[in-house]
C-alpha cells in the first residue's frame, strides 16, 4: 500500500500550518562505469533537480537506491526486498529489458508506477495490459526504428 499523501513534516505557510506529503522513491540502475546513464550519474541529476526546484520545501522524500547490475534475477530480488520493510511509491529504472520485464511485472500487480528509459522490446507494448500495466517508458522502442 503506498504511502503517498500521508503526512508527515509539518510547515508553517501564511499563518496555517501545511503538512508535507511523503514520497518513498526507489531507483534501480547499474552501478558501472561503463552504461551510460549510471547510478552514479543519474543521483547527481536527482540531487540537482531536488536543489533547483527545492523539492525538500514541499516534500518528503524518502530515496532508495539498488544498483540492478541489469540482472534479471538481482533486479526483482532486490524491488521485493525493499517491499518488505518500506511500499515505494514510484519507481525509476531499471533500464535493461531483462532486468526491467520481471520488475514491472511484480509492480503491475502493487499498482505502482514504474518509469525506465529500458523496455524497448516490442513485447512491452504487446503485454501492455496484462503484465506492464504501470510501466511508462520514454526514449525509442525498437518498433519505432
């Protein structure tokens, strides 16, 4: 069940006192030097973003981050141990298609959303409905080349 909505920090706006929401996001991406982008790069754009438009003044998030090594086994086992002790709210990545099909599956049935620049198989497209119901994807497909 996510948690987004619940309330959590309370902050002070012309006189009323707001809460803010929290947000539990998790990226999964490679931790290696070589895939471009990389878990390393892609936290330094997050921590960019989150400083430029000052997130933290109307949010509460709450960053998990796994490094998916583009594994079809690793990438699922590490999205259902994170469910165990807290319900992301978005997920970010994995891009591999191999690592990404079992991890929107799992996700598909938690209603959770799923955003990759990965899933560029066709099948994606083809089992929108029945198994990747929550994944939106952005970039080419291998059907639009």
């Amino acid at each position: 069940m996510s948690n987004l909505g619940r309330q959590g920090q309370i902050i002070r706006s012309s006189g009323t006192f707001l809460r803010k929401p929290n947000v539990t996001i998790l990226m999964m991406f490679p931790d290696i030097d070589d895939f471009i982008p990389n878990l390393k790069s892609l936290l330094i754009v997050y921590e960019y973003i989150v400083h430029r438009y000052q997130i933290s003044n109307w949010l509460n998030i709450n960053l998990q981050v796994k490094d998916s090594k583009c594994s079809i086994s690793l990438a699922p086992h590490q999205l259902v141990t994170t469910m165990l002790s807290t319900i992301p709210d978005v997920v970010f990545g994995p891009f591999c298609d191999l690592a990404v099909a079992p991890v929107a599956r799992l996700l598909h049935f938690q209603n959770i959303p799923l955003i990759t620049m990965g899933a560029v198989s066709n099948e994606f497209t083809l089992q929108r409905q029945t198994m990747y119901s929550t994944l939106f994807r952005f970039g080419y497909r291998t059907d639009e080349l």
